[in-house]
C-alpha cells in the first residue's frame, strides 16, 4: 500500500495503517508495500509485519509512463482494490490516476484546500494561521486537489517551529489515515461519478 520517494520517510503514516489492519475490526488488508526506494525503513517495517515488499525505483525507467506502469503492474499482481500513498512524493500520471480513479488515498500534511504543494507545514506558520492539521484525500490528476475524506485540525502555537508543528501534524494524520482507509475500504465513503465523496446513505 505504501509508496515512497522521500529518503527522510521513517514509514510512520505506513506504520499506523499496519496497526489499524491488523485490528479485527478492520475491513482492510495490507497485501504489499511498494517503494520506489530500496533500503528504506518502510520496507523493514513491512518485512517485519509480515507483508510483501516490491522495490520499483524510479531512476531505472526513462519515463513516468513506463514507472507508473511498473506499479500499476504490481498491484495488478496482486489484486489490490485499494492504494494508499504514505510519504509518495512523485506525481502520478493522468493514465495511471483515470485507471485507480476512486481507489488511490494519499494524506497531504495541510487542511486542504490550504497550503498545497511540498513544505506545507511551512507554509501555514509563514500564512499565520491558528489551526493546522492534515487531510486524507482521493487522488486527481490535478496535485492535492481530490475529493476529501477526512480532515483533523491541531492548533498552531506562539512557540511553534516548522519542526514541533510537523510533529503535531503527524499525529493527526496517525489518526486521519486509518479512519479515511476504513471508511473507503468498508464502502460507507467512496467517491461519485461527479467527482465528490458519496456517504453510504444510512437509510
Ligand atoms: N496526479 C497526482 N499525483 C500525485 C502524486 C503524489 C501525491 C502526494 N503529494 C504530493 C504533492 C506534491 C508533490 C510535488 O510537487 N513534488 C515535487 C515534484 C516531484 C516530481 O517531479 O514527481 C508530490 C507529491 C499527490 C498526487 C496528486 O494529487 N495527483
């Protein structure tokens, strides 16, 4: 489920996703973990729950087509009806994207539509804003700006460095990522036809 680029990627989003299918409660299953690195300690944290790691490492394609393919690929390989994006940061083409329409869930550390991008967290003490946090979304072609599938806010303190923000962000999106992954892989949340999040009606 998880993909990755970032070399700094300690794997934590990856970690509490691990967690929260392990529960019994949990709709959701983790059957691989994709990086585009080798080494990374996503990888060891898989190897070491038991799940399948692939390594497709970007440097070796010539295009993103032929890399997003590889990927594509391995999900196919393994039937997975579900992508997670924990720490990705390589932009997936509109191809890839059109087909994984509605199943690929990244979190972005900002309230979206706030502060998209890299150095989000930056970007919110440098705006002055009071409250933060993280939102889980859909993937559209267009960067951070799919359908929302949960949103949790933390305050913005007067002591607050780009550091002590980030790790309160963190913890939220410890939280944030595995209640959206089992809202859409329980089906009460999925995404429309038009383009917005559909609530299993209750009725
Ligand atoms: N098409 C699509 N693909 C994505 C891939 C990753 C992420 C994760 N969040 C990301 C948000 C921003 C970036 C970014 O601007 N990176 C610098 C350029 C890196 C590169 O050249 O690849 C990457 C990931 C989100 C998206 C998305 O919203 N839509």
């Amino acid at each position: 489920l998880g993909v990755e680029q970032n070399s700094g990627w300690h794997g934590t989003n990856l970690q509490a996703l691990i967690e929260q299918a392990k529960r019994p409660s949990s709709s959701a299953e983790i059957v691989v973990v994709i990086s585009n690195r080798p080494g990374v300690q996503g990888l060891k944290r898989a190897s070491l729950a038991g799940i399948q790691t692939r390594v497709v490492d970007h440097k070796l394609y010539g295009s993103r087509a032929e890399f997003d393919g590889t990927i594509d690929r391995v999900l196919e390989e393994f039937g997975v009806e579900l992508v997670c994006l924990a720490g990705f940061m390589r932009i997936l083409t509109g191809t890839f994207v059109k087909k994984w329409n509605g199943k690929l869930l990244n979190i972005h550390p900002s309230l979206l539509p706030s502060f998209k991008g890299v150095n989000a967290q930056k970007q919110a003490l440098q705006a002055g804003v009071r409250v933060a946090g993280c939102t889980v979304h859909f993937v559209a072609e267009e960067v951070d700006a799919g359908a929302i599938v949960v949103q949790e806010a933390v305050p913005v303190l007067g002591s607050d460095t780009e550091e002590s923000l980030s790790d309160r962000i963190r913890e939220a999106e410890h939280r944030a990522f595995p209640a959206a992954l089992e809202l859409v892989a329980s089906g009460a949340v999925r995404l429309g036809e038009d383009g917005h999040i559909m609530w299993k009606s209750s009725s």
